[in-house]
C-alpha cells in the first residue's frame, strides 16, 4: 500500500503550522490538539526488518488540567532484511500526563504511556502492543507547539522491544481560553486594585494688583497644571503564564478606569507594563508591550473610550518597583499600572 500522498500531507501539515508561529511564547491551552509527525522507527533486531522513517498523525484533546488524551495513527514503510517490502500500521491510543512547566526555557516536559496494535504486512498481524516514554514541548504560541516524543513499544505477543524518536508540532483548537488554578498564574499585582484616583493640584492662587487711579481690577487667568495620580492604580488583572489576552471577569477593573475618564473629560490615562527580570530581556519587553495594549484595547474597544485618550508602553523589567531578589518581590514587579493625568482649566 502506497501512503506517498499522506507522508506529504503530513510534511505540508508540519511547515505549514510552523508558518503559524509567533514571538510570543505561551503554555498550550486546553482543546482539542492535531499533530503530524515524522520520526524514526527503530525495530527490534529479531524482526529482521530494516530501522525506517515514520510519519504520524495525533488526534487528541488537552483538559483543563495536565493530563491528555491522544489517539495516534503511524506509518512506516520498511524492508526486511533479506528483501522485500514490509508496510507498518500501528494505531494506539495514549494517555499523556504534563510536569510543571520550565518557565525560564518556555518547556514543558511530560509523560506518556498508552496501549494500541500494529499490523506488519510480512506476517504479523494486529498484535497488541503497550507503549510508554515522554517528551517535550516547545511553546510558540497559545496553539502551537513544537513537540519531541520518544516512545518505547513492546510487542507483547511476539515480545519485540522497539521504539520510536519523532519530531511534530501540535496545534490547538477550540476550547476555553480561561485557566484554573492549577496552572501557574503571573500576577500584575496582588492586593486589591486601588480606585483610579486624582490627587488635586493645590488651588491656584488669584493674584489681584492694587487699583491704580481708576484702572479696573485685573486678575491673573488660573494657570492650566497636569495633575497625575498618586499613587498610580494598579489593576488587578491576572494572566496566564505567558499570556496577554485580557479575560472578560477582569473587565469590571478596567471599567473602573473607563468610569473615571468619561467622569472627566480633560483626563487621559498611560497603561505602563511591567515584568520581573525572570526570562530574557526581549521577551520580558515584548510581553510587557502586549499586555498593556491589551488593556487598552478594552478600554476604547469595549468601553468606547476615545482612542486620543488612551496611550499604552512596556518597560519590561527595565523599572523593577523593588529588587527582584526574591519571588515575593517578583510578584510586584509583575504589575500593570495606569496613570491618570487631567487638565484643569
């Protein structure tokens, strides 16, 4: 049997998702997953059949939690050892199980057993096989991964012991966007958000000059001040590690800020975006960038907030609020601050 037409499909498929990719770097979401793969097959040496290349195709869904579920169909087209063609079909079904993600690395390792059967065509035919390994996942974004896999398979009829190194890249689709607990969350800032607030100027003192002869009394125009406030408010928003969309249950924070602006028409607001010095400085200056503009954006997008109003900049972990020497003080350089300045004429 022929599977040239799919081998390319899957090869198209591979390029194809890595186009998809992005700079920013996230943890996979939850829904459901596709992955082509390509790899090697190395058989075990009393099979008397050639070590090949495989390709694979995964259909499975992530839970809103580490484990998984994945149903995988691998095609190897070998040759025996003394001649002869030799097609492999194997089906399985697996479980995967994700360890705590290295966030410095963006990497998140897991583990991987499962059961299934394998038809070779030179004899051996739908023999059960248990598998079991694990592997990495690079993220690139919040639905593509690269993914390294490494899988031992026994043949428990025949007793053969192979295994199979293969390279893919996962792409998510569907499913919730929000994250539980049980996913580690970066934190802009964990007390409890203060009111966006003006401090006023002092009241600009009216200079009056004595009248000389019968001049009129002149008094001096009210001079125009910037007024910012102090202490700057701070949102308490939560993303998801790596993350920059904004969820809607934290839109009643951001409405806070959209409140006072419409309250008062001269005023315009600056979302600055922070991190800690956790992962390179790009990174941690392009997430910055993302998140604050994301909180800008639901200000003028969802609460029709003048664009003219509304400015937004990262600094990355360029102005840490306290020295990240501890992850406590991690935590509250991780913040996302808005800065009210009004006009008063």
């Amino acid at each position: 049997m022929s599977f040239n037409i799919a081998k390319r499909t899957l090869l198209s498929s591979i390029i194809a998702a890595s186009s998809l990719s992005t700079l920013a770097l996230a943890q996979q979401q939850e829904g459901f997953t596709i992955t082509p793969s390509i790899g090697h097959y190395n058989m075990d040496n009393d099979r008397n059949t050639e070590d090949d290349t495989s390709y694979s195709l995964g259909l499975g869904y992530q839970f809103n939690n580490p484990w998984a579920v994945e149903f995988v169909y691998l095609n190897a087209d070998s040759k025996q050892s003394g001649g002869g063609d030799v097609d492999v079909d194997q089906y399985r079904l697996d479980g995967l199980y994700h360890l705590p993600n290295v966030s410095s690395l963006n990497l998140t390792p897991y583990l991987a057993a499962g059961v299934g059967t394998a038809d070779f065509s030179n004899g051996e035919d739908n023999n059960t096989q248990v598998n079991a390994g694990g592997g990495l996942k690079y993220a690139i974004n919040d639905a593509v991964s690269l993914r390294a896999d490494f899988r031992l398979v026994n043949d428990v009829e025949d007793h053969h012991l192979d295994n199979v190194t293969s390279l893919g890249v996962q792409m998510t689709f569907g499913g919730s966007s929000s994250r539980t607990s049980s996913e580690p969350v970066e934190q802009t800032y964990t007390q409890p958000a203060a009111q966006p607030e003006v401090i006023p100027s002092e009241p600009v003192e009216q200079v009056k000059e004595e009248p000389i002869a019968a001049a009129p009394v002149v008094e001096e125009a009210p001079k125009q001040v910037d007024v910012v406030a102090e202490p700057p408010g701070k949102i308490n928003i939560q993303f998801g590690l790596n993350k920059t969309n904004v969820e809607q249950k934290y839109y009643p924070e951001i409405e806070k800020i959209a409140d006072f602006l419409k309250e008062n028409p001269g005023s315009t607001v600056m979302i600055e975006g922070h991190t800690d010095d956790t992962g390179s400085a790009n990174y941690n200056q392009m997430i910055s960038e993302k998140r604050a503009k994301a909180i800008a954006d639901v200000l003028t997008q969802t609460f029709e907030v003048s664009a003219s109003r509304v400015n937004s900049v990262g600094y990355g972990e360029e102005r840490p609020f306290v020295e990240n020497d501890s992850e406590e003080n991690r935590q509250i350089n991780r913040r996302v601050v808005a800065i009210i300045s009004t006009s008063e004429a």
